[in-house]
C-alpha cells in the first residue's frame, strides 16, 4: 500500500470517527473518481452510522438529473468548473439527506484536456447547512495519481468543514 493509499484510510478512519463524536452524517458525489470517496469511507467498519451514500455522476445526465445541477451551468461552465462542484454538494446534500456532501469533478487523464483545463484539474466542494466552500486544485501526475490525490483532499477538506463547528 502507497503512502498516499495510507493517508486515505487514516483520513476516512478520522473522518468517520468525528461523525460519529458529532452526530452527523456524510455522502458523497463524485464524477473523476469514480466512487473511491465512497470505497475509501466504506472500507471502515462502522460508517454504515455516518456514511448514507454517494452518487457517480460521471455523465452530465446524471449530474443534472440527480444532483440538480442546471443546464445552463453544464453548457456554460462545463462540467469542470466551480459552479458545477457547487451545484453538485448541495444536491447530494439534497439527494441523500445528509448533514454534509462532497463533491469531486475533474480532468483525470490521460485524456479530456482541453485549453484552461488541463489534466488534474479537479474542483472539490463540500457542503452544509454553514455553506459551501470550492476550492480548484492542479493535482500532478497519471490518472490513479491524479484520483487519488482527489480522494485524499476531499477527504482532508470534509473533515476540516466538520471541525469547524
């Protein structure tokens, strides 16, 4: 197991564990990484408690229809942008019925560059009652590198959001 692989389990091992502590609940809505946010949660024992379930919306379809995100932001923004990472939270906020969402859509490679948004570009988004913060990251690397990195940040930045309350 890589060093970044480890980090992941202790962060959604801690992530978990502050779940529980505070009484609250977590899902997930991931496009770039394909649903390893929610593998990496359920891989600890005891997140059934916490963890309600994620949504892969790969396709723009599934993104609209199931997170809300609007049309217009699709096919003026794209995919890959702040706005949708946004939109994409707070419908899985919506969606799942949880006290918090994640949201993750990116280029992870090798493919889908395209000018303005190169490969490892990733927008991550977590949202709660307290609000939404996005924030744009330019992860380095092959496509596992790339995801990976993805999954470790939207977990540090979940957990970070729950701390703060």
């Amino acid at each position: 197991m890589s060093s970044l692989q480890l980090s992941i389990s202790s962060l959604a091992k801690s992530l978990v564990s502050l779940c529980l502590d505070k009484k609250v609940t977590f899902g997930t809505a991931e496009s770039c990484t394909g649903g390893l946010i929610a593998a990496s949660v359920t891989d600890v024992a005891g997140a059934s408690a916490v963890f309600f379930g994620g949504i892969v919306s790969y396709d723009n379809s599934v993104k609209e229809k199931l997170l809300g995100v609007p049309a217009q932001t699709l096919e003026q923004k794209g995919a890959v942008s702040p706005e949708t990472a946004e939109a994409m939270s707070t419908g899985a906020v919506r969606a799942l019925g949880v006290d918090y969402a994640v949201a993750v859509t990116g280029i992870a490679g090798p493919g889908g560059a395209t000018p303005g948004k190169p490969v490892g570009l990733v927008y991550i988004s977590v949202a709660s009652e307290k609000g939404v913060l996005v924030t744009e990251n330019h992860f380095p690397g092959d496509r596992e590198a790339v995801r990976l990195q993805t999954v470790e940040k939207a977990l540090t930045l979940l957990t970070e959001a729950m701390s703060s309350t």
